[in-house]
C-alpha cells in the first residue's frame, strides 16, 4: 500500500543521502522491504555510534550517579557553543531564517517519534512521559502545539511549512539528530538509552533555546515563543522525565550507565547538528554581508 505521504515523500529519494532516505523511512508506512533497508542503515551508524559511546563511559552504580553525571554534563554545555553564541549576538535575519528553515523537519515533526517508546515502559513511568508529550502537542489545543509555533515562526520569515517542502536542503546532521529518536523510541534493545536522551534533551533546551530566543529579541522576530514556551515549561518536563527514570527503576531496574550513553549521544548529535546549520547560514549569506 502507497499513501499520499510516501509518494510525496519518496520523490526526494535518491540514494545518495543515507540519512535523508533513513528519514523518509522511518516516516513511511513500513513494509519488509523497507524495514530492512532501516536496519541496515541503522546497524552501520547509530549501533555502532552507541557501542562506541558506551566503551568510553565509565559505568555508574546508581540512579543518583546518573543525575549527578547529567548535572555535570548541563553545566559544561551552560554557555553554549561557539555556534549558539554567534547566533544570539550576531547573525543577521537572513542567517536566522536559514537556521529556523534547517530545524524545520524537527519543529514540524516535534515528539511525534517519541510514541513507540510509550508502550516499552511500565505504567507509572509511562504516565510521566505521557505529561511531556501532551505538553508537546499543545494539550490538544492547535493554538499551543509546539508545531504549530513552529509554522507560526516559519509564516513570519517567509518560509516553507509543510514538511516535503523543507527536507530538500536539510543537513546530514540534522537528520542524524532526527533519525536518533526513531532507533531510540523502537529499536534500542533497551529503553534506558530513549528515557536518558529525551531526560538530556529536556533538560538542555532551556539553555540551548535561550540563544535563539536572545536573537529573536534582537532581530525583531514577533513568534519567538516556539523557544520561549520552551524555556518556560522544559523544566518541568526535566522533572518528569527524572519520575520516568524512578518509576522504571521501581518497576523494572536500572542500568543508569545506558541513560548516560543515551544523554551523550544526544548531547553529540544535537551539538553536532547546530554548528552545521549556523555553519550553512553564514556560508549561504556569505555575499551579503
């Protein structure tokens, strides 16, 4: 069977862009064949990317050595890269909107790989993970979804906001970071990787978003609040996603080690995929300025 979102979608395959194809099958309606070609292209980057993480994390005993391995990590990631900064004090609109039309994938696809990972986990944790993701589409109401700020901030800078019209000039690393969560969600053997990676991102978008809310503020931008919203109800996901992790421990055990790997591969993926994008707007306006 062949929706209209995999003939829209399937005209932008072609097999020299391993991340982007990934990306367009994890958003397909899933056949053999397709599921294969996922694996495949799994098994050659992201399993292998976590088996490396994982030699080179030292082993944590405990739950409160992982928070405490988190705090660590939030506070050396505080005053963001070179890549953040020169975003918030310098770039100029038209650099910007080359950065927002780069995250577009993720802001019009936003937590929507995140449900498969709901039905692994054990009730009370899922309760909690279920608080984020309704927070995440707006609790029902359009108006709220994070999505929907999303189109909102793209309406404003004359950019695309349908999500075959924004994946044509989307960055490897953009699609790596959006990739990640599809492995998490349903294909990581074990969920502690998807609860340590969404607890590291909940966590880290406060201070991450606060640079691109700083430039909004400076270039003028009205429908900043798709980063401000964040800033403002991220720490209580923060928290929830902690009750995730205790609830799971209770129910289940825990290998605190795998939510650290989680939490770094998100931390290089995410870091990984913003310098790219800052790197491409200051490449493509390069003339101009």
């Amino acid at each position: 069977m062949t929706t209209a979102v995999d003939k829209d979608l399937s005209l932008l395959r072609t097999g020299d862009r391993p991340q982007r194809d990934l990306f367009l099958d994890n958003r397909s309606v899933p056949t053999a064949a397709r599921y294969a070609r996922i694996e495949a292209a799994e098994a050659d980057w992201i399993v292998a990317l976590v088996a490396d993480i994982e030699a080179d994390t030292a082993p944590l005993a405990t739950r409160a050595d992982w928070v405490a391995a988190l705090a660590v990590m939030l506070a050396e990631e505080r005053d963001g890269a070179p890549s953040s900064r020169y975003l918030a004090g310098e770039a100029t609109r038209e650099q910007f909107a080359v950065v927002v039309e780069e995250f577009a994938p993720d802001g019009l696809t936003e937590a929507q790989n995140f449900f498969p990972a709901v039905a692994r986990l054990p009730i009370r944790a899922q309760m909690a993970v279920m608080r984020v993701m309704i927070d995440e589409f707006g609790c029902g109401n359009i108006a709220q979804a994070h999505s929907q700020l999303y189109r909102d901030l793209l309406a404003e800078l004359d950019l695309p906001d349908e999500l075959p019209e924004v994946l044509r000039d989307t960055n490897d690393e953009t699609y790596a970071f959006l990739n990640s969560f599809y492995w998490l969600a349903s294909r990581a053997v074990d969920v502690e990787y998807f609860l340590g990676a969404l607890a590291y991102l909940e966590a880290a978008i406060p201070d991450a978003f606060a640079f691109q809310a700083r430039a909004c503020e400076r270039l003028g931008i009205a429908n900043g609040r798709y980063y401000t919203e964040h800033i403002h109800i991220d720490d209580f996901h923060m928290r929830e996603m902690q009750t995730a992790i205790k609830e799971y421990e209770a129910a289940r055990g825990l290998d605190p080690t795998k939510l650290l790997v989680g939490a770094t591969l998100l931390s290089s993926l995410l870091g990984a995929a913003m310098d790219a994008a800052v790197e491409k707007a200051v490449a493509k306006t390069a003339g101009g300025r």
